[in-house]
C-alpha cells in the first residue's frame, strides 16, 4: 500500500507537470510547467538549509549641525557707567563624515570709533561687526581614531583649559587675568592711540592658526583603576587669530593630562614661541616689538560624581597655574641707558574656583566663588619705547569673585557674580573697584 501511495503521487505530479507545459504556447511557460512538476515532487524530498546572504556594511552618512550661543549682559562698574550689553552673539555650523569632522563659528564683536572723540568729549561710537572666530577640520585615523587624530585650521590654543573653554561654561563670567593677558589680545599694546583709528575690545580672542595632533588612551593597570590619558602636540603661527606670522619660527605647544578616575583631571602644559606686538598697524610709529615667550602650567579640575558623600557630589573645584618668561634670553640683561629698563621680564598668573550645587534647596541652583590673581613683578612694559620700566617689587593684581548660577535647563543659564579687584603697588590704569555681571546664557 505504500508504494502505491507513492506511485500515485509521482504520478500525479508528471501528470500535472505535462497538463502545464501542454498549456503553455512559448517556452517560458514551458519552463513554468516543469517547475510545477519539480516543485511538487520536491515536496516530497529532503530540503537544503538556505544560504545566507553576505551582511551588507553600514555606510556613514554625513551629520551636519547648526547652532548658536549668546550673552545678555547687565554691568555695574564703579569706574563706568551702568550698561546692558550683548556680551557675545556667536553661529556655528559643525558636521561629521566618518573621520572627518569640521566646526565654522562666527561672533559679533563689539568695535569703538574714536572719531569724534577729539571734537566731542566722550565722542566715542560703537558698532558690531562679523569675525571668523573658528575654522578647523579635525581627521582621526580610521584605525585608531581615539589615538590618534589631526586638527587643521584657527582654533582655541591647546594650553590648559580655560583657554579651550565656551563663555558659555565659564563658572564666573569672565576669563583669568593671566589667560587673556598671554592668550588675548590686549588692547593697550595691540591698538593705536589716534583718535580715528578703531580699536576692539578682543580680550577673549584666544585663538591661533596652525595644527595639532591629539588624542587619548587608557592604559590596562589592573583592578578598578581605569585611567584616561591623552596628549596635543602642535605647531602654530604664534600670533593671534587671524594674523599672519611675522617671524620665521612658529610657536611650538605640547600638553599632557591624566583622568586616573572619573570626575579627576590633571595637566601640564609647555609653548614656546615668538609673537610680534604692533601697537602702531599702520606703521605710522617705530614702537612695534617682537619677542619672545616661553610658558608653562598645570591645571586641575576636581569633580565626585559618584561619591557616596552628597556633599562631595555637589562640589566642584578646578583651577590653573601659568608662569611666563618674556625674552627669556635676555632675562637679567639691561638696556645701557637708562640702567633700569630692562629688556625681559615674567609673569606668573593662577586662579581657583569653587562650585558648590544647592540639591537640598533648589537642584538648579549653584554657588561659586574665584581668587583671581595676576604677578607683575618689577616690570612694566612701555608701549612708547618697547622697553620693561621697572616700577615696584609688588605689582600684584588680585579679583575677588563670589555669586551663583541658575541653570534654566540644559541650553540656557542666568548668572549673577560680584567681582571685586584690588591692585597692589600697580602703576597703571588699573583701580580698585567692584563690578557686578548679570548674564543671561543661550545654547540654541
């Protein structure tokens, strides 16, 4: 009976498989029939496993992102008249492509015209214009793209890490005395005191042309212990940002830090380079300079994330040390006449600041406080003759301030800081005074 049953089902399916190719008038439904007839026999036979089919690789596509950030200000000034000001207005396009990256921002700054000052007192006008503050292309290497990566373009200096930080983080407002006294561009050697001549307040240029390695590892010791180091190596203009080098030698920037666990980072920073201060551009008077700088600093920044202690969690304490050699050659040597000036000097520069996050109050409220202190030890430089006059064995300036921050939520921030200075033996402009910053801060 079974080989009946089988017989009749072959011959059922030979039949079916003739009727079709009898039906059909071409060779393609010949061709159908027969697979009628194969496919109804092939019930009855053992089946293959299908083949897989290769995994097809994701192709990247390229991310691009649009953005901006502004400051709204209110300063009181005991020297100056209260203001509202729009501290900064910047836009920014960014975008990624597998392991290329690039980042273009823009911000308005803020530029006084002194052409009426000498028919009118106090004849001063203020407008805005457009600057390329960024523009760098970042390539990691495909292999090793935490390892080893390469930034072209102007960017912030890879020096410590104020210098690298948005306004927008600032835990107070406004940069250290020493970062935009190296790092800026300062407005009393930079501009020239004709009254038609516009000058710009650029204290937080910041910012170089040139290149950089960097990138970050973490080594395998052991246990718990996951450490994170990385490195910058790089190769600059030495000047600012957006000038060309007037000098043969380029300045040369290296650094180092250590995250031996999260929430705790320390470095070290080393550059050494020339820049040339003109504080005549037009070449009207021979009082321009260049020379020479050698810096050096460590910096840290103490954060406990995952502590166990509230206390500790709530906490935040970084800060930076700098110390600078200008004409480190010359340092010692003095100008035959007078026996005072002196040809080099140095500064040194440090600041720490304190935050502390109110969760029991009010978990978007935050206290900070700063000491601000900048060391101009015996020199002063003399815009009129290129020299450093030497003025007193204590020239120290010292900024005091305390306040808090509001973070509305994660793109916007209200910040309210007392800043009192306190100038010691200094003989220049600088007073004594106290100023009060209230900032609105927008990520959009």
């Amino acid at each position: 009976m079974g080989k009946v049953s089988i017989g009749l089902c072959c011959l059922v399916g030979l039949v079916l498989g003739l009727v079709c190719s009898a039906y059909a008038g071409d060779s393609d439904n010949q061709q159908n029939g027969l697979f009628a007839a194969v496919g109804l026999n092939n019930l009855f036979q053992p089946q293959a496993a299908p083949e897989k089919k290769p995994e097809e690789k994701a192709v990247a596509k390229p991310e691009f992102s649009l953005g901006g950030f502004g400051q709204f200000m209110f300063k009181g000034d005991d020297n100056a008249p209260e203001t509202f000001d729009l501290k900064r207005m910047r836009l920014y396009l960014s975008g990624k492509y597998d392991f290329l990256s690039f980042f273009v921002q823009a911000e308005t700054e803020a530029v006084t015209h002194d052409l009426f000052a000498t028919f009118i007192p106090g004849g001063k006008v203020e407008s805005r214009r457009a600057v390329l503050l960024d523009c760098w292309a970042d390539i990691a290497c495909p292999q090793h793209k935490k390892e080893f990566n390469l930034k072209v373009g102007r960017f912030t200096v890879p020096f410590g890490w104020q210098v690298q930080t948005s306004p927008y983080e600032l835990l107070t407002v406004n940069y250290s005395q020493i970062v935009t006294r190296l790092f800026g561009m300062d407005p009393a050697l930079q501009t020239i005191p004709a009254p038609w001549w516009p000058t710009t307040d650029d204290w937080d240029n910041l910012r170089d042309q040139g290149f950089y390695f960097h990138g970050t590892c973490e080594p395998k010791i052991g246990g718990e212990l996951k450490p994170t180091v990385g490195y910058v190596a790089g190769i600059l203009n030495g000047e600012s940002r957006a000038a060309q080098d007037t000098n043969d030698g380029k300045a040369g920037v290296l650094r180092l830090y250590v995250t031996p666990v999260e929430g705790i980072t320390v470095g070290t920073s080393y550059y050494e380079g020339s820049r040339f201060y003109v504080n005549d551009p037009l070449g009207l008077a021979a009082n321009g300079r260049q020379f020479s700088r050698r810096m050096n600093g460590v910096d840290w920044k103490f954060e406990f994330p995952g502590n166990k202690l509230e206390f500790l969690r709530n906490l935040l304490i970084q800060g930076e040390f700098i110390h600078a050699e200008i004409n480190p050659a010359d340092m010692g040597k003095r100008e035959t006449t007078p026996s005072t000036h002196y040809k080099a000097n140095h500064i040194d520069g440090w600041f720490v600041e304190i935050g502390y996050r109110l969760t029991e109050v009010c978990e978007k409220l935050q206290l900070v406080g700063k000491l601000d202190v900048l060391d101009l030890p015996n020199h002063t430089f003399n815009t009129g003759t290129g020299i450093w006059d030497k003025t007193s064995d204590t020239n120290v300036k010292k900024t005091y301030g305390f306040g808090a921050n509001y973070y509305i939520n994660n793109y916007s921030k209200l910040q309210l800081i007392w800043e009192h200075k306190d100038d010691e033996g200094c003989t220049d402009t600088a007073k004594d005074n106290d100023k009060i910053f209230a900032v609105l801060g927008v990520n959009f």
